[in-house]
C-alpha cells in the first residue's frame, strides 16, 4: 500500500514540475500555435 501511495506522490511531483517547467520554456499551446504573422489586435 506504501508504494501506490508513492508511485502517486511521485507522479503529481513529476506532473506539476513537468507543466512548470514546459510553460517556462516556451512549450505552451498558445506559444506553440501562433506565428508571427498572427495577428491578435485586429
């Protein structure tokens, strides 16, 4: 029982490190999926 509760433990770290690191390094879907010919103000 001591080990699912780690392995979960473990998992919810990897996932929220993993989510702070991509969004930081410029991996986030709006980066991603925009251009510089995208234009937003019009």
């Amino acid at each position: 029982m001591r080990e699912i509760v780690l392995a979960f433990g473990a998992m919810a770290v990897i996932s929220v490190g993993a989510s702070f690191v991509l969004n930081e390094a410029g991996f986030t879907a709006a980066e991603q999926g925009s251009g510089p010919a995208v234009r937003l103000d019009d």
